[in-house]
C-alpha cells in the first residue's frame, strides 16, 4: 500500500479516500424526509501499479457501487476517488476511459444485443483513440487476437458467442480504450468452472504482457486468491479486513472474514 | 496461447427457425397477410385498373342493385360506381392509417426515449404532457382538435396522430427505462460515446422492435378511427371516396339500398381483420416475451417413446438389488428444427435408499435434464425420453398415466429446484402454498395442514413461523425462500430429494447454513438425494458418491473422495486441477482448452477427446464403454490407468501431449 499523499507520478492508480455512497431510501412518514442507506461507507483503498487488488464481500455489501464510482459512473456522496492522483470528477468522460475500464459480470447483458462485435470495438477506438477507419478495422483484429478470438468473428452479433466468449469481448473492449487500470466487476461469476479458468488465464497472461492494474471484485474467495496481491473484505459498505492473500485466508483476523471462508465450500463434510 | 487454437474451433449455434419461418408456421398470420396484401395490391394500383371513375355521377342509374349490366357492385345515391368507390375509398383509408401509425410512432417513440433516457425533470415534464392527453377520452379529443382545426382528412389524420402518440410514448419509455439500467448503456457510456451516438446506436435499435409491433397492431385501429371520423362528417370531404364517408352516406339509405352501406362496411371489417392478424403475427415474432417458446403449449409429462422402442438396445438383466431408483440407458432428446440435441445418452445411475449422490457437470452436460427426466418434467415439446426405463422401487416411472405420475410427484419423490423466486407463486403466502404441497397428497383438514405448514417451516428454521407462513416470497430473503422450497419438498416425507443447484443463486454464508439444513434434515427424514451441482466442493459436503457428467454422458462415477482424490477421467482432473482452491495462493490458473461439445455435434468416440492431452487414435471413434477403475469406481476412458498412475499433468508431459 502507497502512503497516501506522495506526489502524483508516485501516486497509485486508483486511490480511494472515505468513500461514501448514499442512496435514498424509503421516507417513514410521508411528512417525515427520507432516509439514507449507505452503500459504501467510508472506504479507503489504494491499488498497486501492475498488481491486482482483490475486494471479496457478498450481495449487496456494496462492492459493485464502488466499482460504478471509480470509474466515474456513479458520483460518490462524500470523499475522494483519485486516478492518477486527480479526483473523477475534475475529469472529461473521455479522458477517464482512457484511463480506467470496466468488465461486467453478465458477459452477454453488457454486449449490445443488435450490434456487431466489430461496432462495438470500434465505438470507443473512434471516441477514446481518435482512430480512422482503417485503423479501427487493424485495431479491432489485433484487439480479438489477443483475447484468443478469431478475427472473423468480429462480424458476428452478441447471441452467437457463448458466455465465455461473450466476456472476451467484454475485456477487449475495455482493452480497446488502452487503459491501464481495469475495474473487473465480478468478471468470472456467471461462467461455467472450466471457462472460468480460461478467462482467469487470459487475465492473468493480459495483466503479465500489457502491465495493468486490477480491481478485482468477487465473492468466490478461492478466486481471490489465485489471482490477488492484496485483499480487501467488504461487509456492509465498510473495508473490515485488509492484508494479503495468505495473511487473509489462512490467519484471518476479523471474525466476518472467518464466517466466508468456513462457509466456503469444500471445507469440510456437513 | 492454447485457447487461441481452442476457441478458434467455431463453436457452432443452432439456429431457431428464422423470422420468416416462424411467421410461415402461424396460419392465421399467414391468412392475415394474404388478406392485407391482396387488399393492398388492389388499392395500389387503383389507377390502372379498369375502374369507373369513381366520381362520375349519373342520377339516371342511382342506387343500382349489384351484379347490375355496368356496375359490378351496383351503384351509390348518385349513381357512382360502387367498386371503383370502394377501391378508391380503401385507398385513402390505407395511406392514412399507415401515415397516421407512421408519425405516431415516430412522434410517440421519440417522446417514450428521451424521456427515459434523460431521466428526471425531462421526464416528468414529456410524460405529464402525455398523462394530461390520455386524460380525456380519445374520441372526444380527436373531435375537438377537427373541430378546432376545421374537417378535412389530413385535419382528421392529425387528430389521429395525436391521440395515438400517448400510446406509443408509453410504451417506448416502460422499455426504455428497463433498458437504460442494462450493462451495455454503462459500457457505452465508458466507451466514451456522446448522448446523442449512445441513444442513436445502442437504445433506438433495442426499442424498434417495440415500436414496430405497437405501429404494427394500432394500423387497424387508426384506419377505424379516421373512419369513424369520416363517418361523422368531419373526415374526408365529398366527392373523396372514403369508406368511412361512404358508409355515413349509405347510412340513411339502409332499407331503399342495403348494399350503399354494407359493401364500405365489408370493406372496413376486411382491412382490419387483415391488419389485425398480421400485426399479431409481427408481434409473436417480434415480442421477446414470446420469443423463447412462451406460446408453444406444454404438455403435463414429458413424451416418452413406447417401451418397446425404448428397451430396444437395453439387456432385460443387470438390474441392480435394492435399488431405490435406477435409471438404465436413459436417452433424453430435444428436436429442434431440423437439429437433434442428444441431452441425456444411455445414461445409468443408481439410488439406494437413504444415499445421497451428486451429479456434477457444466452447464449443458445433461445433468438437469438427467433429473427432470425422472419425473417427466422436461418439456415436451421439444423434449422426448427416447430410450431407457427410470425404476423407482422397480415400477417403471417411463410411461406412466399422468394421474400415477402426478401421485408420486411431490409425494415419494421431491424436487428443490434453483431459484425460488421463480418456483414460488407470487401472489400467494407462503404459508398457503406448504398447505398445498400438503394436501395434494395428504387428506389433511385446513387447520390441521396450517399447523403441520408451521411446524415445517419452524423444522427448516424460519424464525416466527406462525408469523412468517402469512408472508409473500417477496417479503423474504433468497435464504429465507429457499428454506420454503426446502420445507415444501419435505412436506410428505419423500423417499427421494431432487435438488437441482439449490444454492446456486445463494451467498456463500446463507449457502453453507441452507447446505447444512439440508443434509441434516434428510438424514431425520431418512430419504435419499441426488444432488446437482456445478461445484465439486459441495457436492463433496454433501454426497457419498458422485457422477461426472460430459456431453450428455456419465464419464466417471465412484465415491467422492476416490473421485475427487484420484480422478480417473482426465475431464475430472483437468477440472479439478482448473478450480482455484483456498489455500493455493497467487498461481497461474491453468484452464482445459477448448468448449465443451454442443450435443446435437457430438465427436465419435469420447466426447472429451478433442480437447484432452492423452487423446490417442482409438479415443475417436466407436463407443467407449464405463470401464471399473477400482471398488465402485469407474470411469469412460481408454487412457484412466495412466491418469491414475501419474495424475493428467505427468501423464500429458510424459506423452508429449498436444493441448
């Protein structure tokens, strides 16, 4: 973990400071205001350059609102989201996509269902890259080489790829903007065991080859671990655990941290 | 990178029968069509054809009966020429009913995505507007705005238009709304697109079809409309031909010439029955509500083929000692077009009483289908079991009479299915719904079952069960209701618990509690179980033997520590070697190449071969029978000796494999 504070070229790619989200909740009377539920309450985090932070919590703990508010889809309530040590909001919509990126979690409610792989890589290739023409159409096939899809198949429309194929997409078009920070909003939860591990490997090769720097969100704590450097357990907003992986899962000290991993399955005969 | 080569093998998607071969299959659309055509045809080339000019009047031949020597249909109260009238008149009607739909739903659609898509006081602004219009009742807006503006047919298809714009803008922002929330407009927005380009390319190409089938069923009522407002003077002035105006002017005339207002009023009836079916038929392809099959009629047990078909291929011996449940060479099939998915094939199991046993496989692997087969619950069509018997108690459950099926159903064998958002009634309590469960089996007094209900509930651990049976499965947590679904399999103490990933739509903490619930439950209840999941690891909490699951087949089966231990598959010890465990720390996860086989594709030989490292010449082709491995182990491979000796990873190296 960077100290906070350091100047901006040492500064880590994303840092969070007392990150709150708010959301209205149900008023008790209707002369009475409504009350807030805080989604997030109160995290600070740092994510190392090049390395992946691990964030483990489960529904509704509010990991995905914090993945929303880095990059810059949701506006925090209260406290300071910086990239590169400049607060989201002081950006452009543009120039904080090419800086940080998301995967989703359903690989095919996040592909447009009636345009083609191809129109869908080239949107941000033209907006984020400036890229003419004959650029995107290079771009695009290099973009499907390295998720390991065939070219051709950038013709093709979203219901014609399985799940796995369909988070390919996903990442090359997070890929696509050359961000260095990728936000992986549960990115592996709605596959199937064996493509699950392929797209772990292709994560875990991209990270290797291109340097970047994870966010990744999961509830399956055995993923976490195969793939994090440091690890933040999420519950009810707040971070309640923090360290790295084999501290966490085999020293754990905060007795939430304990509950997930007896509840992880395989650990014993019921 | 290996699954480069992997996924560069085209993974193959089956079509549906096309847009166009849908529509073909639904004859009343089809009817629709030809009617709507023919009439449109017709009126189009209205110019061409050999007519009477419609306007030409001679008083000497007024109100000319039909099949009269110049006028085919007869003639009107000015002697024009009925058929050329009627012609002309359809005309008119058409251009302003498709015009009319047109603008609305352009207008209206416009309005529904703005809103929508903007949110808020733009909202609130577009849709109060819309709100106040649809506040008067439509006909009496429609005369106003003639009346203010003057009678005339476009004043009239304004009126139209106007009216109708409510309607579209309604129902283009409720989809919109849910739209905007979807993953891809987040992406979109991420990719830097502007508002404009993100309502443009991503939301208008989702909304058409919504709009099409709203344009598509509201032609026939605009061209009503602008009849009706014809009829009453305010549309189409004379001498236009209009069907609307025609059927007004015959109106007075209905005893002296019947055929004056009848032959405008055919007219009408026929263009919008035409348009009326053709625009449903639009909207059952179009809809994708109704797109995954919601208007095909299921029948109540699934389509079995006669036993003497099924038994064909299987021995009459081997059948095994004290079973609870056996299933022998079961073959479950789907046809769909003109493809065949081999969903379940020759697939053997056994239950004893009080055992429990886990199937484990990928999604498509045929392990639900395998357990929804049992009770034939799998959909018919497209599904059919084909080939095999399902012994229960030695009674073969293949082929039974819907009333025996229905009897065992819920009673000896229970099924606890994924989600039971789904699985529960809504709008019922849940109290209400373990009452049913109860009583369709047992003759129980409605007191008497309310109590045994609260007692279930209080056996799978809802806090306050006399409270919480009043409860809607809404009100409850996902925990919480698959407890119900838990507490309603169990209601007549089944021999049997299916459970068909009961915790997979569950956290991991709510997870282990409902695991632990389970297992403890059937073991007081003494009933057996077979478990299906995609997780090796709870499976192994949970079961004493396993069957792995591949393209439709069982490729290895055995107790679950001999086959988590010492896999003898290489599909199971690729993928237990691929699930990351706790424990492992940061490792290169090393993924098996490749996709699994789509079933109606099947490879020859092992279905596994194309993707697996010890794949020799023999392993594609012929059948490759479940070979014993060891004491109740057993596995579908020609290679298992050496992936015992030396586990998948030595023996792929020592073999120079090709993944």
């Amino acid at each position: 973990m960077t100290a906070p504070g350091t100047a901006s070229d040492a500064a880590p790619p994303v840092a969070l400071r007392s990150v709150v989200r708010e959301y209205p909740g149900r008023r008790p009377s209707i002369f009475a205001p409504r009350t807030k539920l805080r989604a997030v309450d109160g995290v600070s985090l740092d994510v190392p350059r090049g390395r992946t932070l691990g964030i483990v919590g489960e529904s509704g703990c509010g990991k995905s609102t914090l993945a929303r508010m880095m990059v810059g889809l949701l506006p925090p309530t209260e406290g300071d989201i910086l990239i590169g040590g400049r607060p989201v909001g002081a950006y452009q919509r543009r120039e904080l996509s090419r800086l940080i990126q998301m995967v989703f979690q359903d690989p095919t409610g996040s592909l447009n269902p009636r345009r083609t792989v191809r129109r869908t890589l080239e949107a941000p290739l033209a907006a984020l890259r400036g890229m003419n023409q004959a650029a995107r159409g290079r771009r695009v096939e290099e973009l499907m080489g390295l998720v390991g899809l065939r070219a051709d198949f950038a013709d093709r429309y979203p219901h014609e790829f399985s799940g796995g194929q369909s988070q390919r997409i996903g990442i090359a078009r997070a890929l696509a903007a050359e961000a260095d920070i990728l936000v992986l909003d549960e990115p592996v939860s709605a596959l199937d065991v064996s493509v699950q591990a392929q797209v772990l490997a292709l994560l875990q090769d991209l990270q290797r080859r291109l340097g970047l720097s994870y966010v990744f969100i999961s509830h399956d704590l055995a993923v976490v671990d195969a793939v994090a450097d440091e690890v933040a357990v999420m519950q009810r907003g707040r971070i309640v655990e923090f360290g790295v992986p084999d501290t966490i899962f085999t020293k754990p000290s905060h007795a939430y941290t304990r509950e997930l991993l007896a509840s992880h399955p395989g650990q014993h005969k019921v | 990178m290996s699954a480069v080569l992997a996924e560069a093998a085209v993974a193959r998607v089956e079509r549906r029968p096309g847009a166009l071969g849908q529509f073909t299959r639904n004859r009343v659309a089809v009817f629709g069509a030809v009617l709507f055509g023919v009439i449109a045809v017709i009126a189009l080339l209205a110019p061409v054809l050999p007519l009477a000019n419609p306007d030409h009047t001679d008083l000497a031949n007024r109100m000319a009966p039909p099949f009269s020597r110049h006028a085919l249909l007869g003639t009107d109260q000015l002697g024009r020429d009925m058929l050329s009238r009627v012609v002309w008149g359809t005309r008119v009607s058409l251009v302003v009913g498709v015009v009319a739909a047109f603008l609305a739903a352009t207008i209206g659609s416009t309005i529904g995505i703005l809103a929508a898509y903007y949110g808020r006081f733009v909202d609130i602004a577009l849709m109060r507007g819309i709100d106040m219009l649809m506040a008067f009742p439509y006909l009496l807006l429609a005369l106003a705005i003639v009346a203010a503006l003057g009678p005339s047919l476009t004043h009239a298809m304004i009126a139209i238009v106007i009216v109708n714009v409510p309607f579209f803008a309604r129902s283009v922002r409720g989809v919109t709304v849910g739209m905007r929330r979807a993953d891809f407009m987040a992406a979109a927005r991420l990719s830097g697109q502007s508002s404009a380009q993100i309502i443009a390319f991503e939301l208008f190409p989702n909304v058409l079809p919504v709009v099409v089938v709203t344009a598509s069923t509201s032609i026939g009522w605009m061209i009503l409309e602008t009849a009706g407002l014809s009829f009453l003077g305010l549309g189409a002035q004379p001498p236009m031909a209009d069907l609307g105006g025609m059927l007004g002017d015959g109106r007075n005339l209905l005893e002296v010439a019947p055929h004056v207002a009848t032959i405008p009023g055919i007219a009408i009836l026929l263009i919008a029955v035409g348009v009326n079916l053709l625009g449903d038929g639009v909207r059952d392809i179009l809809d994708p509500r109704l797109k995954s099959g919601g208007l095909a009629r299921i029948r109540p047990a699934t389509e079995v083929a006669s036993r003497a078909d099924r038994m064909a291929r299987l021995p009459q011996t081997g059948r095994a000692e004290g079973a609870l449940l056996e299933l022998r060479g079961l073959e479950t099939r789907f046809r769909i077009g003109r493809s065949v998915w081999q969903a379940v094939n020759q697939v053997d199991m056994v239950v004893h009483p009080g055992e429990a046993i886990g199937i484990v496989g990928e999604s498509g692997s045929g392990k639900t289908v395998t357990a929804l087969s049992i009770l034939g619950l799998v959909a018919s069509p497209p599904g059919r079991i084909e080939g095999g018997e399902i012994l229960f108690n030695g009674e073969d459950l293949l082929g039974l009479q819907t009333p025996r099926l229905r009897a065992i159903r819920g009673d000896r064998i229970a099924y606890v299915f994924q989600d039971p958002l789904t699985t529960l009634n809504p709008v019922q309590p849940v109290g209400a719904q373990v009452v049913e469960a109860l009583r369709a089996h047992q003759r129980l007094g409605r007191k008497q079952a309310w109590d045994k209900a609260v007692a279930l509930l209080d056996s799978v651990g809802i806090p306050e069960p006399g409270e919480k049976a009043h409860a809607y499965p809404h009100e409850m947590s996902g925990g919480q209701r698959q407890r119900i679904g838990i507490a309603m399999a169990l209601a007549n103490q089944p021999d049997l618990i299916v459970a068909d990933e009961p915790t997979t739509a569950l956290d991991v903490t709510t997870q282990a509690r409902v695991l632990k619930l389970l297992a403890d439950l059937r073991r007081q209840n003494a009933a057996a179980m077979i478990f299906i999941s995609h997780d090796f690891g709870v499976v192994s909490e949970l079961c004493d033997r396993i069957y792995v699951m591949y393209g439709g087949r069982v490729v290895e089966s055995g107790r679950v520590q001999d086959v988590l231990n010492r896999p003898a598959h290489p599909y199971t010890a690729r993928l237990l070697a691929c699930v990351p465990r706790i424990g492992q720390g940061r490792h290169r996860v090393v993924p098996i190449p490749g996709l699994p086989p789509p079933t109606n594709a099947l490879p020859n030989g092992c279905a596994f071969a194309p993707r697996c490292s010890l794949a020799i010449a023999a392993c594609r082709s012929g059948e490759i029978e479940l070979g014993t491995v060891g004491p109740e182990h057993s596995a579908r491979c020609l290679r298992s000796a050496l992936v015992l000796a030396e586990g998948v990873e030595g023996a792929g190296a020592a073999d120079g494999g090709v993944a």
